[in-house]
C-alpha cells in the first residue's frame, strides 16, 4: 500500500515540537552516523547504551532478508 506520499521537503510538525530543538537533534544524529561509518560500528554511541556489552543477540533464528539483501533473494528455476 503507498501511503503518507508527499513531498520530500514537506513536514508535518506536532505543535508540541520545538523546531530548534529537532534540528540540532537531526544534526548530531547525521554526524554520529557519519563518525560510525567512516570509523567503524559503534564508534559514538549514547551513554544509555551502557559501555559493556556483554549480551550478543541471537541470530539462528534470524529470517532472510529478501528485501534488503539481492544475494537473499529467491530464485526461480
């Protein structure tokens, strides 16, 4: 289903949103993401994320990824 199709730069703001606020917020999100990719997974991250990690999650029961993946894609013979 196609929904909510509208403009690239249009945006719906809640009026309880603090527009400064958001901005700042999307600003450090890009530059965190920018750090990670160039630097590696799990470079910056926030402090509520905890610094040790000691659980892994579990991936034997992981589902294939057929969209996001073209390797994972189902071939029909």
């Amino acid at each position: 289903m196609l929904l909510d199709l509208v403009d690239e730069n249009y945006d719906q703001a809640s009026m309880l949103s603090n527009a400064e606020l958001e901005i700042k917020s999307s600003k450090v999100m890009s530059l965190i993401d920018t750090v990670n990719t160039r630097m590696g997974r799990n470079t910056v991250y926030f402090a509520a994320q905890g610094i040790l990690r000691t659980w892994q999650p579990r991936a034997a029961m992981k589902s294939k990824n057929y969209i996001g993946d073209w390797n994972q894609l189902m071939e029909v013979k």
